[in-house]
C-alpha cells in the first residue's frame, strides 16, 4: 500500500506527501537562473540534498523544472514537485512569491475517505439526489484569502485542487487543513 | 497561442496500455494513475437475465467487470485480453473493439465538469514493437471518441520505452520495459533506435506459469489454476538468485532458513514451502534465464517453453536470457555510443518488481544486480543498472511529461512519428 496521500491521517496532514505543480511567471532578466534562485531560497530552510533522477532533492520533498517559456518581459516557469509534505509546499511557494505577485499550485488527494457528498455542502452546491453521485463536479471552496477549486471525480475517489495564492493568501497547509477537517469521512 | 498552451497543460492525460493493466490519468493523478485490468468482457447477449433486468451492453470492462461474468466455460472465448503481446493484429476486430472502450472508459472517469473543457490533449504509449497500422487503428479510435464524448482534443502515441526514458530524464539510456506477456529491450539515444530493439517473448506471466507448477507439486493443484491466487504466490515468495545452483543448494541444506508460509488475506487458506523452498529462487530465476537445466523438468512434465513467436514484423525470442538480450541490442547501435548506453539501463515495468529479503542478501538479489551478473558473464563490465522509479507507473509518467512539453502546435507527423493529431478545435 501506498503511504502516500494516505487521507485516514485526517489530523497528522504534515506525515502525508504530495505530487503536484507549481507556475508562476517572472520578470525576465538576463543571466538569473530563476530555478536556482528558487532551490536557494528553499535551501535556506531545508536541507538541500543534491539532485536525484533531475530533481533537486530537500528533506521534505524534491522539485524539478517541467517546462520554461520565455514571453516578451517575462517568463513563465512551470515546475514540478513530488514526495512534497506540505510544509515543503509551503516553503515552495513561499520561494515562488520571492520572484512573483502570484503563483498557481495544483495537486490531487485520492483515497476512499473522501466525502464528496460534504464537498457539495461546503461549496454551497446542492445535491437534489437527482443526478448520478458518481458524477465528476467541480466547486470553488469559500476559503478567506485564497482562491481555491476543486473538480471532484468520485469514479476515481480523487480530488485535484488548483489554487491561485498571492503573499497575503493562506498557506497551502492551512488549505489542507480546513478541507481534510471539512470532507473527510470520519 | 498561449490560452491553447495554457489549456494543454491543464488537461494533458497519459494512457499506458500495458499488457496486463492500462494505466491511465491526468497529470494531476500526481505519480499514481488509475488502473484498470487491459481486459473486455462480451457478454451473452441472449441470456434471459440481460433481456429482462438490463440494457445490454455489447463489450464490458473496468472495475465492474467481474460482476458480468457468466459460466466459466465462456471465459475463453468471451474475456479477452487485447494486448497479450503488446501487439493487436490489424483485422481483430474484437480486441480493437475493447481497446476503444477501454479509451473511452479511462477518459470519462476523468472528464471534468468544468464548460471550458473542450477535451484532453492525450498522449498514448503503446509498445516499441508495434506497427504503423497500430498507430493508425488507434487515432482512428481517438477520432471517433472525440467525436461522440468530446474527450479528446488532440492526441499523440509514443513508445513506451521513450516514455520511460522521458519520465526518468534520460537522453541516452537502454530501456528494458518488461510487463505481463513480454519484454522489450530498447536502445535510446535522443528517440528510440527502432533496429536495434529486442522483443522477448517472456513476462511475468510465464512467472505465474512456473509458481503454477510449482503449487502443483506441493499439491495444491486445486489453488494453481486460478491466476490471481498464483500472482499473489509469486510476488510473495519468489526471489532472484545471485547464483542459482548456489542459492538452490544452500537452500536444500538448510530449508528452515529458507522456508517461507504464504496466507490468502481474508481466507483460510495458507501454503508453506517447507524442503521445497529452493523453489522460490526458480521463479526469479526464470524470468532472467530459463535456460538452466533445472527448468527441464518442468518442461518434460508439459509446462510450455517460451516460444520464438512472430508477431507483426517482429520475431519475439522465447529463451533468450536477459543479459543477451540487451548485448544484442546494444551491439546493433554504433561502437562509440556502446559504452554509454551500458552506463545507463533503466528496468521498468511490474516485472522486474520483486521481493528482497536482507536476511538472504548473500543469495537472493535485486533485479539491477541481476542484470549486472548477467552481462559479466558476458564480459560486459562498467554496467549501470537501475529501477525506474515507480516501475509500474514510470512508462504512464512519461506520457504526461512529454504531454506537458511538446507544443500545442507542433503537429503529428508521419515520418517522424510525433506531434498532436488534432481532432476538435
């Protein structure tokens, strides 16, 4: 079994990880490495632990670089994380911010606890009982602060959250806590 | 430009049809993706219970499967496994028909609720050794899919040695892909050098057979046909060994040490090797190099010998060992590129998988290990073998990566075979 992603440790969020994207887009200047600035900026909190497979490697999870495209004045980074906990995730974005006004995060949780009936509730959609439970729906969360949707897919018991997060938004692992106390079965 | 690159990346989702399973999910899936067993079901349509109770359905697969099956007489002709070799043959028409649900049920579970989707960019991986008409079946698939449920935009096949090359950043590299039915062993050097790839006709499922003969012998005959108990046998006992006489003889001496009791979870029943636990390094061994003496005897007693088969232009190897395997392919590619691809082997796939005991560390090994003692004994030094991370999702991690990189526009292109065929704007 996967320890992974594991939604029964509903209150231990930090002993969980993640896999998921982070982008945001920077002023271009010439000779800044943004993705080095980034890993510094990480390493000033986490143990820096080399590159593996690609990945730069850090106690609490590994970053890698997906794809960079290059616009007029700016450029825009795409970047992948795995083996997050969500206190990296929360230094990686914390990083992003460093060199950004906005960043979006995107990551899934996936596990039979999750309660897409309290997903409804919470999001304030209704479920009549009418259509098909099984059914993919997607809500925005009222979340203070952050401006967070969810698209639900029952079929595959799996959640994928994409956040828009700016310096004053909560902090991913704030996200995780009020949704894991919110939609997970008890 | 940018909205169309920006959608890609959104919705970019990668199918694996693996031998056994199909992988399949959007990035989002994160590194695990959905699997449904590569499997269809065509019910008895003339059954009274489906003209009275359902709307019949003409090809069932997914997680339901199981609750359609009838009488196990019809299994053979009625379940089918489409790619059993990795390859359908241009007129199985039946095979084609699964695999078309198969795509659609893996795209509707994740087709989301969202007005703005206009379907997923989807990447395919399909086995090295598959011809042009494989690909050619398959977008007419996607076309008609588009189509009817609006879940593909736009879609492109790789090979799945690329993509595992891809998902572990590797630009010159040997892939040595090894699901259920077969193994691929496939030169890299910036894209696959198709001449130069070894098909063996040999996977885990010839494992399976092995641990079958096996239970036979320890007399549970009864518990040896039925194929899910055998697999769950063998990924609980089988081991590699470093060195299979040695491994077999210390064993015999010493079968306490060696011994290991297997309980069905939620059963009643258990199996225990005793004196026989030299057996468990059979299993390993067979998938690396059936051609000991000691698997003789199963052969005599009417277990089948991996066969040299043709499928499509490509002639599989039955008894190959694994370390030849890859000596023949590499020797195919240029001499000075030689030396750099025995510098990386990656093994992928659910086959290469497998139990490691610490107590047993002098005789039992690890698949890369393994690999390493096979091309020594063929004067192959300075080897670099390593598992692919995840090696049952890492051909599916490709496809969502490479998915993610190549542009939005760069479209298919026969002579290179690459780039997005486009089916909805």
């Amino acid at each position: 079994m996967k320890k992974t992603r594991n939604t029964r440790n509903r209150d231990k969020i930090g002993y969980l990880k993640y896999t998921g994207t982070l982008t945001f887009s920077s002023e271009n200047r010439s000779r800044v490495n943004l993705v080095h600035d980034l890993v510094r900026s990480l390493a000033e909190y986490q143990r820096y632990k080399g590159r593996r497979d690609g990945y730069y490697s850090f106690t609490s999870g590994q970053v890698t670089l997906l794809n960079e495209v290059q616009l007029d004045d700016e450029v825009k980074l795409y970047l992948e994380f795995k083996s997050a906990r969500p206190r990296f995730i929360d230094l990686l974005v914390e990083a992003a911010l460093k060199q950004a006004e906005e960043c979006i995060l995107a990551f899934s949780i996936k596990g039979d606890s999750i309660n897409f009936k309290a997903l409804k509730e919470v999001s304030g959609l209704v479920d009549d009982g009418v259509g098909d439970e099984s059914e993919n729906f997607n809500v925005a969360l009222p979340l203070e602060g952050a401006s967070v949707k969810v698209a639900a897919y029952p079929k595959a018991s799996m959640l994928s959250l994409l956040a828009s997060l700016n310096r004053e938004s909560l902090k991913p692992s704030e996200i995780l806590r009020i949704l894991f106390r919110k939609v997970l079965k008890k | 430009m940018m909205e169309r690159e920006e959608y890609k990346r959104l919705y970019t989702f990668g199918i694996d049809y693996g031998t056994s399973d199909v992988k399949f999910g959007p990035i989002t899936c994160g590194e695990v993706p959905q699997i449904t067993e590569n499997r269809g079901y065509l019910p008895d349509k003339e059954s009274i219970m489906y003209k009275a109770f359902e709307v019949p359905r003409d090809i069932v697969v997914g997680r339901d499967l199981p609750l359609y099956l009838q009488s196990s007489e019809d299994l053979s002709s009625r379940l089918i496994y489409p790619m059993r070799n990795g390859v359908i043959e241009k007129d199985d028409e039946k095979a084609w028909r699964i695999v078309e649900e198969l795509s659609r049920y893996a795209l509707n579970i994740f087709k989301p609720a969202d007005e703005a989707f206009k379907g997923f960019h989807l990447v395919a991986s399909l086995s090295s050794i598959s011809p042009r008409y494989m690909y050619e079946r398959l977008f007419q698939i996607y076309e008609r899919i588009a189509e009817e449920d609006g879940t593909i935009r736009a879609a492109t096949i790789i090979p799945q040695p690329l993509a595992v090359a891809i998902a572990h950043k590797a630009t010159t590299c040997v892939v040595v892909e090894s699901g259920h039915g077969n193994t691929q062993v496939c030169p890299i050097s910036r894209y696959p050098i198709r001449n130069a790839i070894v098909a063996v006709n040999r996977g885990g499922g010839d494992a399976n057979a092995l641990t079958s003969e096996i239970l036979k012998d320890l007399g549970y005959g009864d518990l040896a046909r039925q194929e899910s108990f055998v697999r769950a046998v063998k990924e609980h006992i089988g081991l590699i060994p470093v060195d299979l006489d040695k491994a077999v003889e210390a064993a015999k001496e010493d079968s306490k040490r060696f011994n290991i009791r297997f309980k069905v979870p939620g059963t009643r029943i258990s199996i225990e090797l005793g004196e026989n636990a030299w057996t468990r390094f059979l299993i390993g061994e067979y998938i690396f190099n059936p051609n000991h003496e000691v698997f003789q005897s199963y052969f005599t007693r009417g277990m089948s010998k991996p066969k040299d088969v043709r499928i499509g232009n490509t002639v599989f190897r039955g008894m190959i060992d694994f370390g030849e395997a890859i000596l023949e392919s590499v020797e195919r590619c240029p001499i000075e590129l030689q030396p750099h691809l025995y510098r990386q082997i990656l093994l992928s796939g659910g086959n290469f998988s497998w139990r490691q005991v610490e107590e047993l560390k002098e005789y039992a090994t690890d698949a890369p290990t393994k690999i390493r003692l096979l091309l020594k004994g063929w004067d192959i030094t300075n080897v670099k073998a390593s598992m692919a991370e995840a090696p049952q999702y890492s051909v599916w991690r490709g496809c969502v990566i490479y998915g993610y990189a190549v542009p939005e526009d760069y479209e298919w292109n026969w002579e290179r075979m690459e780039g997005w065929k486009k089916f909805l704007e």
